[in-house]
C-alpha cells in the first residue's frame, strides 16, 4: 500500500499479528493485505527497546481521520463486535492500521475499492511498554508510603533486648 510507513513492532504484538493472518478467513482484501504488510514488513522491536511515541496493543491514541479528530481510543486485541467507544480493534482496518504507527506518521487505508481514509497519528497518550519502562527506571528514594510494608511489627511495650530477634528461643 502506498504511503505506508514501516510499522514499529513489539514481539508480543507481531505474535498477535502472525496468529490472526494464520487464522484468517474474513472477506475483506484490504484487511487481509494491510495484515499481511504488517507481519512481513514491520520492524520488531523488544518490549523495551519500542519507541515511547509508538502505538501498540493497549496504548491510548490520539488521531485524526481525513482531517478529523478521532479519540483518544485504546488500541485493543477484542474482536469489533461490542467494543465501548473509547477502544478500537486491531480486528479492524483503522485499528490495524494504527498499530506500530509512531506520532506524526501518516497512512492511507483503503475502505473499499474507490474510498481511502488518511489517518494521521497525533500524539500517543499512554503505551504500556513506556509505562513499565518508567517503573523500572524510579529510583528506590521514590517509594510511596502507601507501598513501604514493614516486614515485622514490634509488639506494644516490648523494649527488651532480644524481642527483635526472630529466631526460636533457647530452651
């Protein structure tokens, strides 16, 4: 498809990716290609090496269709039928499309034989693979008291010297 760009990837997703095209059967060409593109052609990426700025599974997106604003909407692996407004399927032409898209990348899905849509990536909100990278990069300093458990209590009024010690007492 012309005015694609290279898809960013992680290994979990484009494992995703390769289940659904062994597995599809639906009628649609333009699925089936931008599918097929998407698995043969995108760049894979460790869950911790993806760009921040990148969609994949689970991120929240900002974007534009035909100049439009759509979203923001989480990028889910659900099939179409039943999603809540704020989601869209990789089951789907957009969805897919939006998937390994970076911020300012634009591409032109074809929705049927004469009609495209040109959708336009924003900003990314959210991407869980940036959030957990964050988590693992706080310092220890930054610990909230609300996660800090103290791994033994000291009894009430107990000040003898060896009420500390955790070992079974002498006989």
């Amino acid at each position: 498809m012309p005015g694609m760009p290279i898809s960013r990837i992680t290994t979990k997703d484009i494992a995703i990716l390769e289940t659904m095209l062994a597995r599809y059967k639906g009628a649609c060409p333009h699925f089936a290609a931008l599918l097929r593109r998407k698995v043969d052609s995108s760049a894979i990426y460790l869950r911790d090496d993806i760009p921040p700025d990148t969609v994949t599974l689970n991120s929240s997106v900002a974007y534009s269709v035909d100049d439009t604003a759509a979203g923001p909407h989480l990028v889910v692996q659900s099939e179409i039928e039943d999603l809540p407004a704020f989601a869209v399927s990789i089951h789907s032409l957009r969805g897919l499309a939006l998937l390994g898209m970076s911020e300012g990348e634009i591409v032109d899905v074809p929705t049927s034989d004469t009609e495209r849509e040109r959708l336009y990536v924003d900003t990314v909100l959210s991407q869980p693979e940036a959030e957990a990278n964050l988590a693992l990069r706080r310092p220890a300093g930054l610990l909230r008291p609300s996660n800090v458990v103290p791994l033994r209590m000291r009894s009430a009024g107990s000040d003898a010297p060896d009420s500390d010690d955790p070992g079974p007492k002498a006989a």
